[in-house]
C-alpha cells in the first residue's frame, strides 16, 4: 500500500534535509500531520521567509534580512580585523563565542578542484575589495575549517593578501583537524582565536 500523493511528497520534502533519511522522513512526515493547522501555517510561513525576506550582506557575504548587515553595520565594531569564514552559519558559531569584536567575510565554501570550486566561485574577490577600500585593517584571521580544502583555501588567502602588508593569520590550537567551527564549543573557538597565528 502507498502513502497518499500528499504524503508521499511531504516525505521526499523531508529526505532532501541533510541527515534524514527514509524512516525518519516518514516519521515527520506523520508528526507534521498531526499538528495543529496553525503551528503548520506558522512552519510554512518560516521556510518562505527565508527565501523571501534574507539575502547576502553586500559587505561580508552573511545571511540578513537588511542591508548592510548588524554586525557590518555596527559602528563598535573593531575594523581593523576581518576574519574569514566558510559558510554563515560560522558567524553565529563564533558571535556566539563572544570572544571577538571584529568583522567578518563569510567564502560561501572553500577551494576544492575535485569539486569545481574555485577562486571564482568564492567571495574572495569581495574580500580583496574590501581590503583595498578600508585601509584600516591590519588583520585577517583566516577561520576555514580544519580539513584540506580549509587549509588550502587559507594558503590561497594568505598568498593573496601578504603583499598588501597585512597580517594574516589562522585559527591556532583548540580546533581539531577536520572539526567544523558550527559544532565547536564556545571555549574552543576562544582559545582558537586567541592562539591564532601568523601564516
């Protein structure tokens, strides 16, 4: 016996979630139903408006919902550094931190050939743009993953940037090889920051 059609499609919605498979696609697909047609109202209002109402910062490349975003926007903010990080979901990992009062500049992913990433795919130019534009920065603290697109991509920058005459530097001790800064806790990435070196 099959699902009804709307079922059916609710499930293969669910299976294209990272980490979900079949049975647990199913499993939600029946929680779902049996919600209260609000709360259902409220779920579908919060997926569109994530397509509709968020967008890129035209500065650093984070997700917001106005332009530029808080942090670009902030006037407290310590300009003088920049610190660079794979996806946006890396910012709130390290605002979460509370350990670090400057800017950002989020890649939107890492160099990776066996992929077709490169340069170009990257908001790498932005960041050199910046770079010349705001003279007031001395530091780029080079935040990639510690997996080898990460430390390839933070070569890449620092080779990029050196000539400038700015410091570059990357997340030091606490971040294990092939960690992610998301699932990081905040004394980690504390003592990440604070062990950066130079590259």
């Amino acid at each position: 016996m099959q699902y009804p059609k709307p079922v059916t499609n609710l499930i293969d919605s669910y299976m294209k979630l990272p980490g979900i498979g079949e049975k647990t696609a199913v499993r939600l697909a029946f929680f779902t139903i049996d919600m209260d047609k609000q709360d259902i109202q409220e779920f579908a209002s919060s997926l569109q408006a994530v397509k509709t109402q968020l967008h890129y910062c035209s500065i650093c490349g984070n997700i917001t919902d106005i332009d530029p975003c808080e942090i670009c926007s902030n006037p407290h903010r310590d300009a003088s550094q920049i610190l660079v990080v794979e996806q946006a979901k890396d910012v709130m990992a390290m605002e979460n931190m509370q350990g670090y009062n400057g800017l950002y500049q989020v890649l939107g992913g890492v160099l990776s050939p066996v992929k077709g990433i490169g340069p170009d795919d990257l908001n790498i130019k932005q960041l050199l743009h910046r770079l010349k534009q705001h003279s007031q920065v001395k530091e780029v603290i080079v935040a990639t993953n510690a997996t080898p697109e990460g430390e390839a991509t933070a070569m890449y920058l620092a080779k990029l940037i050196k000539p400038a005459q700015i410091k570059v530097t990357r997340l030091a001790h606490g971040l294990a090889v092939g960690a992610d800064i998301e699932y990081a806790d905040q004394m980690t990435l504390q003592r990440a920051v604070e062990g950066r070196q130079q590259i």
